[in-house]
C-alpha cells in the first residue's frame, strides 16, 4: 500500500501511524548509547506533534457532545475510562484541547514541533481563565519565557504571577490554593488515597475541636509501658484507629471475605471500592464486628430473593454494594457505593421483579443512558455471577475503514511505501 502524505485523507495517516508504532515497539533499542539518546529526541519531538493532533481530534468531541452517544457521561470520561489516562493527564490534555484555538501561537509551533508538549499545557493550563484580550497577551510573555530556556515549572510559576496581577488589577481575587482557602477560623481535613490501600491526612483543629482531640486521644496515645518503643505520632494514630472502630456507634466499615479466610485461609478481604485487606487483619476485624453472610448457590448467584416491589430494600443494596465495588458498566468509575439500583431487564410493565438475582448497580447517568439507548448496552455475567453492562458504539458509528472484521480498531495488516 502506497500513502501519498499529501493526499491520504486523516484515517489513512493515523492508521499508518499506528502500523508503525506497533513495529517499532517491537524492537530491541539499538546497541550505541549515543544512537539511543538522538532517536529520543527525535521520537519526543515526533510525539508532541502527536499531541497536536489529538488536541484537535479530542477538541472535536468535545465541542459536539460525541462521547455522550458511546455512553461516556463528559470528556474526561471518555479519557479516564476509555482510553486509560490518569486524572491529570485527562485533564492537562482537555485544557489544551479546549484553549487550543486561543493560542494561535502555542498550536502553530506545538505542530511544527518547535514547542513540546509540555510547554503546551503549561500554557494552556495558565490562561484558561483569562479573557481572550489579556489571553494574547500572556500567550506571548509565556512563550517568550520558554523560549529563554526557562523550565515549565518557572512558566508555570509565573502564569500564576500575570493571573494575580490581572485579579489585583480588575479587583477580582484568584481562587486560592486549598490550605489559604480552608483558613483557621473552622476544622478541615483533606485526605490522600495511596496506591497501597493507605492514606495521607492534612488538616487543621480550631481551638474547641483541638480540645475534644486532645482529651480523647490524649489518654489513649500515653505509653503502654516501658516495652512500648513507639513514638508519639505512632502512638496517636493507634489512639485514632482505636476510636474509629470501637468508640463511635455510627463508625460502620464493611469488609467482605470468603468463609475460608476467616477460618484461617490466605485469600485476601476487601472493601466495598475494592481495596484489598490482608487475611490475618481481615480475622482480627471479625473479631469485634458483626459478620453478615452472603449465601451464594451454584453459578455464584445470591440466594438472597427481595419482593416484587420497584424499590430495593436496605438489604438488597447492602448485598448489591458487595458484590458491586463500582458502577457495572465496564470501565466507569464511579463507587458502587453512589450508584443507582438498576433493573437489569427494565421494572416498567412488570418486566423484572425487585428481586436480588435481577439487580445491578449503576451510575445515576449510566442508568439513564440504558433506558433511552437499551440497544447500546450489551450485558453479561462474570464468573462471579455479577452483571457486567459493556457499552456498545452507536447504531450510525463507523470508527475506521478496512483492515479487518467490523469492530477491529486495530491497525490494518498492511506494508506501506511512503511518497512524499
């Protein structure tokens, strides 16, 4: 196959692009250090010009609302769910999308290649809250700055300096950072999930809320005893989780596990969102909570059968929260914990009673978006017997052409020969 670069149409090169992608990254990196180090900036160049395209591929969708017809509730969705990028790489990549037509200057040299990817954002990020007159203007002090070899953090820095001098000068006042914006008149506390299940926590006490923490925690974090070799931040975090799980009534955490690890088994526990709770710490739980079980017959399916009544009960849900950490449409995020009882064969006319082994747990916008387009959800069971919604494309999509079966995204099997 022969691609003219001039006249291929867009489908054309990015199906070319990915048949080259995919050799390249089959290949072992050349033996000369030196080769490798030339081939990366050359590729990085290549890959922000990429960048470029996607900007205005995903700036596209997003004006026209397209994501919505596959089922994903915004852009960042889309990106997150789809196309597996992390929060803030979702984000930066939308800014850009979005301001791209604003920085005339930033879209001509970030295609060209004369301006990486991160300057891009950085930029983008600094002016999306300024009107279009003072947007030019910062676009070029900006820019004049990374070309002067400053780093994308200076750039960033100081993108924060023209947004300040703009809100003194119009007498407006920038959102401040969270800490500035919380004060010290009232209690906060923002806390971090980490990768490992664990969390950070920051905060603040006023002076009432520091007196009850002292006066309940204070006793409790004192030495155990001369073997005691923790220190005080150690011994104050056991005071707090002390009176988490045993010194509040309301406190309620559900742990989930198989009658085999409670008996003495390895297979981990976990949590409603899925966080994973080691077996020995799951027994010790168990030791001063309730234990609700949840009987399963054959297939996996709940023996637990509610009424034939619209609306679930408490312990319907609490049973669909087990067995469902997040929304059951594949790839959404949202806890199961927010979401929606569904009906998975639809409750109008009678359809489908109220009962457990016809209930699923959705998104309030995912549910939705079954009852006005049923023909683009395709559902199954998992082995667990839980109910898995995929999102099918809609009924008029033509994602690509040739290559393959109908719904291959893959690229084409095909060797191209390149003419300028």
């Amino acid at each position: 196959m022969t691609v003219e670069l001039g006249a291929a149409s867009t489908m054309e090169l990015v199906n070319a692009l990915s048949t080259i992608a995919t050799e390249l990254a089959t290949r072992e990196a050349p033996e000369s250090a030196a080769a490798c180090l030339e081939l990366t900036e050359t590729l990085a160049t290549a890959t922000d010009m990429q960048e470029s395209a996607m900007a205005s591929f995903i700036g596209r969708v997003d004006a026209a609302g397209e994501q919505q017809r596959w089922g994903y509730p915004s852009t960042r969705a889309w990106l997150r769910s789809k196309l597996g990028m992390r929060e803030s790489r979702a984000k930066e990549r939308l800014t850009l999308a979005r301001q791209r037509h604003r920085l005339p200057q930033v879209a001509k040299r970030l295609a060209a290649g004369d301006l990486s990817y991160g300057y891009a954002t950085t930029v983008a990020d600094s002016v999306a809250r300024l009107d279009d007159t003072d947007c030019a203007q910062a676009e070029s002090m900006l820019l004049e700055m990374a070309d002067q070899g400053f780093s994308a953090g200076k750039v960033a820095t100081f993108g924060q300096r023209i947004r300040d001098v703009i809100a003194e000068r119009d007498g407006t006042e920038e959102a401040p950072d969270q800490d500035t914006k919380h004060g010290y008149d009232k209690s906060w506390i923002t806390t971090t999930r980490s990768l490992d299940g664990g969390r950070y926590v920051k905060g603040w006490l006023n002076p009432e809320d520091a007196a009850i923490w002292d006066g309940t925690l204070a006793p409790l974090a004192k030495p155990a005893g001369p073997e005691d070799h923790r220190d005080v931040s150690e011994r104050t975090a056991a005071a707090l989780s002390s009176v988490l799980s045993g010194g509040h009534k309301a406190t309620k955490v559900t742990v989930i596990c198989d009658l085999e690890t409670l008996t003495g088994g390895n297979a981990p526990a976990r949590l409603t969102d899925g966080t994973p709770i080691p077996a020995a710490q799951a027994r010790r739980i168990a030791l001063a909570a309730g234990v609700s079980p949840l009987l399963l017959g054959r297939g996996n399916t709940p023996l637990y059968l509610g009424y034939r009544e619209r609306f679930a009960t408490a312990a319907q849900r609490q049973v669909l929260e087990t067995l469902y950490p997040t929304c059951a449409v594949r790839e959404c995020e949202i806890p199961g914990t927010l979401c929606e009882v569904d009906h998975v064969n639809g409750w109008a006319l009678g359809k489908s009673p109220t009962d457990i082994d016809q209930l699923a747990l959705t998104c309030g916008w995912h549910n939705r978006f079954k009852h006005t387009s049923p023909d683009q959800i395709h559902i199954t069971k998992d082995q667990d017997g839980r109910y898995v919604y995929r999102l099918l494309p809609p009924p008029d999509a033509h994602r690509r052409t040739g290559g393959g079966p109908p719904g291959n995204t893959g690229p084409p099997d095909t060797t191209f020969n390149w003419a300028a």
